[in-house]
C-alpha cells in the first residue's frame, strides 16, 4: 500500500470551532468533547486540533512542532535549525499514554527566531523564510515532518479518534482564545501521524470535511508559487490557496472567500452595486485556477479569528451558533450543544457565504 | 493509359430498379461523375471524377445510388500498400508534389481515444446539469501577477483586455477563399448566437461581416492579406498566425484562379494574382520579432485586444511557447499535427509536426514549472472531434479548444478531402457562385449553434458527474483522467496516471 504523499486520499470528516471574541481563554478540554457526538464522522485513522494564544510566554517565537522517525532524525534536522534560527526552547510536546493512541513519533516542539543575518542574506520577509524553511524540511528531510508552524498557535494531531488525541495530547493543559477541531474518514490511508489533520502553515491552520473536485486544478495552479502539495489531500491545498491569497496577494478575508468558493455568474450578473460586482467579475478572472468545487466545509484559523465557509452549492453540513462571546462552528448541531448547551441563533450559512469573526483589537 | 491508368478508387452503385432517371445527381456533380444517356434512357456514371462526396447519394430522392470503395486493388503487400504505390504512379505521371486537403487520415496514435474521464462515486455527489448551475464561461487573456490597490484600499479592478466566451471552444482560422461567403456568414453568424468567435483566416474580413466583429478574431499571417487599421480594430482579438499544424514550416498559395470578385478585393490583391503566403513572417526570424509585431500591432490597437499567436505542434513546442509567453502575447494557439487544411503537400501534412494531445500537455506543465501558466492563455487545435475531447483538453490544461473540421461537418462537409479542387459541392470550400449558393447560411448557423448547443450539454454532464460546477475547476485537473493502453513514457508526458492506478 502507498503511503501518504504518494497517492491522493479522499476523505469525509467532523469539524468543530470555538472563539472568543473578548479573547477569554478557553481550555482545550471543551473542544476536544465537543468531538464525541460526531464520533461516526471519523474512522479513528486521523484526529487533530489547534488552539489559539496557547503559548502567550513565546508570543513572538514561531512554534515549530515536529514529527521525527527517529533520535538521527531528530539530531540532524535540529543541526539544520540550529543554521537558520536561533532556538531559544526545545522540548518533547506532553503526551498521555493512552491504549487508543499508539505507535506515537518522537513528537517535539522548537520555539524560534529565524536568524537575522541569515534573512539578510536571502532577501527574503520572516514569514516567507517560514514557510521556505517548512517546505524544505518536509519535502526534503526524509523522517522530519513539521506540523505547525505559527506564532501563539500550535496544532496537535494524531492517528485514532479526536476525542482521544485530546486527551493523548493533554489539551486540558492548554488555555486558548480559540480552538479548532478535525476528525478524519479516510477511505484509503495506511494511517500516517503527519495525514492528520488540522493542516498548518505559519499561523493559518485548516480543518476541513469535504472532497473536492477541483484538487488537480488547484494543486497545479498552486505549485507555480512555490508550494509543493506533498501530502496530496483536500486541506493542505486549501492551506496554501489560502496562504498565498492572503498573505502573498494580501487579499482581505472576504475577497478570499469570493475566489475560492465565488459566487456564480449568473449571480455577479444581478448585482446592482456596480463595484462590488466588477470585483466580483475581476477576482473571478485573475484567480479563476483557485475557484473550489465540490464539497467542503472549512474553518481557517489565524492569529485573532477564524473564517468558516462552506462549497458553494453548500454540500457538507456545517452550523454556526452562538452564546455571549462566544461564536461556535461545527459539522454538527449537537457538537455545539455538547460545548454550549444554551447556545443560540443556530443558523446554517448559506454556500458561499463566509463567516468571519475577529478577536476584539488588543485582546489576544 | 497504359502505365500511366490508375484504377478509379470509388465506385458509383446505382439500383436501376430504383433511378427514375431526375438528373439530380447529375445537376449536383460539379465533378460531372453523372449524365444521362439519351440513346438508352439511363443515368451513367463515369467514376474515375468521384471524390466519395457522398452529395449524389444524399440528395437522391429515391436512395438509388451509394458509393463504394472499389474492390479492384493491387497484390496485397503490407509494406506497399496501395496508396503508397498509386501516390508514385501520380508523381511519375506528374513530376509534382501531392497535394492533399483536411486532416491527416492516416491511422497514427489518437491520444484522446486513449484517455477515459473520471467521475464522483460515494465520497463526493455528481450533480444534475438541469438541477445546479453549472459553468462553463471562460475568459482568455492575460491575467496579472499582483493585486493592486489604491490609496483607499480598493482593489484595482483593470485587467488587460480579455476574450469572454460562453464555453470553451471557439471556431478556428478558415480564410474567405478557402471557403466560401456562405461559409463564413454561417460561421460568423452562429459565432454570434453562441457567444463565442470564429477565426478569419489570413484572407481577410469582407466588409459584410465587420458587424460580427465582437466573435470575430483578425488574423495576420505571413502574407498579410487584407491587413489595415481598420481590419485589427474590427476583431475582439488579433491572431498572428506563425504556423498550421497540416502544415508546419510551410506557407500557403491559394491559385490566382481563386482570386476573383470579392476575394480579390477582401485580401486586397489584383485579381488573377496568386495569393502566396510565405513559409516565415519575413519580419519574424526570431522570438524578439514576434515581440516586435506583438507590441506593434498592440500599438494599433491601442492595447484594447489581446495578442494571440498560433503556431504549429512541432517537436519543440514547450520551449517555443515559453518563448511566446515571454513576448508579449496574450493567447497562445497550438494547432496539432491533425489539423485540417484545405490544401496542403501531402507528405508534409502526413509527416510532419506531432499529436496536439502531447504539445498541450508538455507546454501546459513548461509554463507551469516556469511559474508563467498564469500569464497567457492556452488554445489548442488540430483534431477536436467531440465534446470528450475538448474535456480531455481543458483537464489536460487547455483554457479553450479551437474546431474548424467538426464546425465544416455541420455545414455539410462530409470529408472528401478534396477541397483543393474547389469543387465543393456542399458549398464550403468552392467559389462557384451555382455551388456556394447550396449552403444556406440560415441553415448553417442554425446547425452550427445546434452543434455547440449539444456539446455544452454533453460538457455540463460530464462536469457534473466529476461534481465539477465550473470549467475553471475542470482546468488542468489531470487527476480527472487516466491513460488506457499507454506507454510509461505516454502516460509521463501527458501527466496523467494509468486506469487502475
């Protein structure tokens, strides 16, 4: 059997968010239950989470996890690092020994600081250094694999069910402003720690149920810029799409959204606001290559919010709800009644149709 | 006779029994293969004129007559089969190069054949054509690197100009005087109703047809007839025409016999004078000309129209369309080796160039690997039969599929490849007013837009069984196709993966 990387995996999946917007910290311990009801949704071969404002002591340090094979593995990449940052903490990540969760890698987390001079010398802005030095290591470092990548974030993942790999990964312990949660139906994966998801890149995590159709168009568009689609699944092209949208093209959240999941044309043509539909018609044409079809419910998660969108034709389920400061996203109804019963205006987003929410300035 | 007899290829059946003597076929052969005998009262044939046109047999009110290949052949021999022998007859005769029309027939490898589509089982839903929209507009032209905004933060909307298109197929380059009048009112026509365009050819654009201009595409090619200001700002994009798959490397000569009336006065040439269209651009010997014309006759046009340049599927064609990439164009259009003509030398149009299957695939994955796929649009001809090939295309990485035989079917061509003779009983490829006037342009663009309205349907079926609701998403998606029958090194160049892997 191929292993991860070599062949595409389809999969279907339970998603789950939770956000403060005053920035109150929450345990990982009400996302990781939030996953039991919807237990059916995953297969036990992938779980993950990631939780935002987890580590505000190294606020300004990139958060390296890590996946390695082996202690060779483990000594040669940290040389490799050792080059281009200064590490300023190194530690295995805590774990539990639980019997639902085995056959575990060396699980490992850096806190670092690209070196200065070394950025000088490549010309190159912090956050893409990042995500050249992430791609070089996972697709050149046979055995290492980086996981996440963010400032004051950090994804966990594993294989077995996602309400195990909370507890595996002790998320209790963890206190963030918001969390997002995968858990994950492949058809056909051996079952591999680094398939899990969330997918990560700098601060940008995806969790993501759905098969897209358009992975091939996407995937190849994508590459030109530098991204390499190792893992060949849904959510680590939606990862880069989204990377490079926001990041490299600087686009806002919402024009985002009009490129990956647009509005039809016949929509944009009975727009009355002239300019709002010759953006449409504009994004539409230079991005047309990073249109998503197919079904997908997503949560992005960045530094200070999360953007849940569905397909356009809206093809997976996924609800959002409410309850004071909190704003919940989930596969299903009865994931955010097990973290808010009381919660409200429980509403299915239409197709489309972006949900953005923003951690109040200064609180996170 | 004697040496120089070669045995007529056709044979005309005619049930006596049937034949009522009208003297339809003989008014509709204008290869005058047909006469009546007055002596006995019969209808006789004289099949060494027959091109198999099949117009006799269409247009016979009692189904009296077929055509048929004839049985009278040379000693089998497998290595001089009995074309190749008769060809060296004519040459021996004639002394002249073969002359040939439309695609190559010879039996070489057809890629789309060997390419099956995928579709959504269980872990994601096909979807109904008539029950979701489903997409299938395109637009080709250049599309910038970088986002830009103004000083109130508003996105920059300006593109540089693009060509909209309802789905991806255009009609492609077929000169007046190749073709007839009636051809192009059909072609021009329908290109309308449709909202797509068709291709003027190198001959010019009679005056008639400029109110087609927003589906029309200008050409300019190396013999520059009918070319003026006026002419570049009539079209909704500029085609310079570098090559021809039927015939890389090769100009065109359309005989000054063809060069009358209105043709004359279209691609501004005397009448009588042989319209030669040279092998090269005499201004283009090397990549930084074309980028002159390029910028030159977006000069003209004040940069409103995108820059397309078409050139033939040769063995080098990924580092050639890189190069075009790079010059300024806007469009890229690759004609593959069987592309149809109507008129070409046989040996070149049989014999030179390579599948256009292959050409798209290696130039999509050169301007991707060279980061530039983004920046011009990819157009490929030169044999799209049906609507599965033009998916096959677009998920092999084409934005748009030029057709020109499957367009001249639908007038009525049924593939005599002949054309050369400009005796086209169908009306297409002839000037003889009494022929030209059989094709009605009314019943032409009518069954043009008929054609084009079944493969958008046939399109949108397969795109919703992939559960694929836009042919953006359809683009360059390989992994919606896999390779039957197929080498390794195939399979590598087309980028695609066996069936069963």
């Amino acid at each position: 059997m191929k292993s991860e990387g070599q062949v595409r995996i389809p999969s279907g999946c339970a998603i789950a968010a939770v956000i403060s917007k005053e920035g109150n910290k929450m345990s990982g311990e009400m996302i990781t239950n939030a996953m039991k009801p919807m237990h059916d949704r995953s297969n036990g071969l992938g779980g993950g989470f990631a939780g935002y404002g987890i580590y505000p002591d190294y606020k300004d340090l990139y958060a390296l996890h890590m996946f390695f094979d082996e202690r060779a593995t483990r000594k040669n990449c940290e040389a490799f690092l050792k080059e281009r940052f200064e590490i300023v903490k190194s530690e295995i990540i805590p774990t539990r020994k639980i019997p639902s969760v085995t056959d575990e890698p060396i699980i490992w987390r850096y806190f670092v600081s690209p070196l200065k001079s070394v950025l000088a010398a490549l010309q190159l802005d912090e956050k893409e250094f990042m995500v050249r030095t992430v791609t070089k290591i996972n697709t050149e470092m046979k055995g290492a694999y980086v996981f996440s990548s963010g400032k004051n974030m950090g994804t966990f993942k594993a294989v077995g069910f996602p309400e195990d790999v909370g507890v595996f990964y002790r998320l209790e312990e963890y206190e963030g402003y918001s969390w997002t949660a995968h858990g994950r139906y492949p058809t056909n994966t051996p079952g591999w720690w680094g398939g899990a998801h969330p997918f990560t890149l700098l601060d940008y995590s995806v969790v993501h149920n759905g098969e897209i159709s358009s992975y091939d168009s996407n995937r190849r568009f994508i590459e030109m810029f530098g991204y390499k689609c190792t893992l060949q699944t849904d959510t680590e092209v939606i990862t880069y799409i989204m990377d490079y949208l926001l990041r490299v093209q600087k686009l806002t959240l919402g024009e985002t959204a009009s490129v990956i999941a647009a509005p039809f044309w016949s929509t944009i043509g009975t727009k009355k606001d002239e300019e709002d539909k010759k953006k449409h018609i504009f994004l539409r044409t230079v991005f047309s290559n990073l249109l998503i079809t197919g079904p997908f419910s997503i949560v992005l998660g960045f530094n200070g919010g999360i953007m849940a969108l569905n397909d356009r034709l809206k093809l997976r389920s996924m609800v959002v709800g409410e309850k004071n400061d909190k704003i919940f996203v989930a596969s299903e109804e009865a994931a955010i009644r097990t973290m808010e019963p009381d919660a409200e205006n429980i509403w299915a987003p239409a197709g489309g149709e972006p949900v953005i929410i923003h951690v109040k300035k200064g609180a996170y | 006779m004697g040496v120089e007899f070669i045995y007529p290829e056709f044979e005309v059946i005619r049930n006596e029994n049937r034949c009522i003597a009208c003297r339809v076929c003989e008014r509709q052969c204008a290869n005058e293969v047909h006469f009546f005998n007055t002596e006995h009262s019969v209808m006789v044939s004289d099949e060494s004129k027959c091109v198999n046109c099949q117009r006799c047999v269409s247009l016979c009110p009692t189904r009296a007559l077929k055509i048929v290949k004839s049985d009278c052949t040379l000693r089998e021999n497998s290595n001089w089969e009995n074309d190749t022998i008769k060809e060296i007859y004519k040459q021996a005769n004639s002394g002249g190069v073969l002359l040939s029309s439309m695609g190559n027939p010879r039996p070489m490898p057809v890629y789309w054949d060997k390419i099956l589509i995928n579709a959504s089982q269980v872990t994601n839903p096909p979807l109904d054509p008539p029950r979701e929209p489903m997409e299938t507009r395109v637009f080709l032209g250049r599309k910038p690197e970088k986002i830009e905004r103004d000083e109130t933060d508003k996105l920059k909307c300006e593109i540089p100009p693009q060509i909209e298109l309802s789905m991806p197929v255009m009609f492609s380059a077929m000169s007046y005087g190749s073709i007839s009048y009636n051809a192009h009112a059909s072609l021009a026509r329908a290109a309308t109703e449709i909202g797509i365009l068709y291709n003027t050819g190198e001959g010019g654009l009679h005056e008639d047809f400029y109110r087609y201009g927003k589906n029309t595409v200008v050409q300019v090619a190396s013999g520059r007839f009918g070319v003026y200001k006026d002419y570049l700002e009539a079209g909704a994009a500029i085609e310079i025409k570098m090559g021809q798959g039927a015939k890389p490397g090769i100009g065109g000569h359309l005989p000054g016999a063809k060069i009358i009336g209105d043709v004359s006065k279209t691609r501004m040439i005397p009448e009588g004078s042989d319209a030669i269209s040279p092998a090269p651009h005499h201004d283009i010997y090397s990549i930084e000309d074309l980028r002159q014309l390029v910028f030159s006759l977006k000069e003209a046009t004040e940069y409103k129209k995108p820059i397309m340049v078409k050139v033939a599927a040769v063995h080098n064609i990924a580092a050639i369309a890189s190069g075009i990439a790079r010059s300024g164009a806007d469009i890229i259009a690759i004609d593959g080796f069987r592309g149809g003509t109507g008129a070409a030398p046989t040996r070149i149009r049989d014999n030179v160039g390579i599948p256009i299957e292959l050409a798209l695939a290696a130039v999509d994955q050169r301007l991707r690997d060279e980061g530039i796929r983004n920046n011009i649009s990819l157009v490929i001809g030169g044999s799209v039969r049906s609507s599965a090939d033009v998916v096959k295309a677009i998920a092999l990485g084409a934005d748009a599929c030029y057709i020109a035989t499957a367009a001249l079917l639908a007038l009525g061509c049924h593939l005599c490849r002949t054309c050369q003779s400009g005796k086209c009983n169908w009306g297409i490829a002839t000037q003889n007013p009494e022929l030209v006037k059989r094709l009605n342009p009314d019943i032409g663009s009518k069954r043009l837009v008929n054609l084009m309205n079944a493969w958008r349907h046939e399109i949108k079926e397969f795109m919703g069984g992939m559960g694929i609701n836009s042919i953006e998403a359809l683009r360059g998606n390989r992994l919606m196709l896999r390779g039957i029958g197929m080498t390794e090194k195939e399979l590598e160049i087309l980028g695609i993966s066996h069936a069963g892997e």
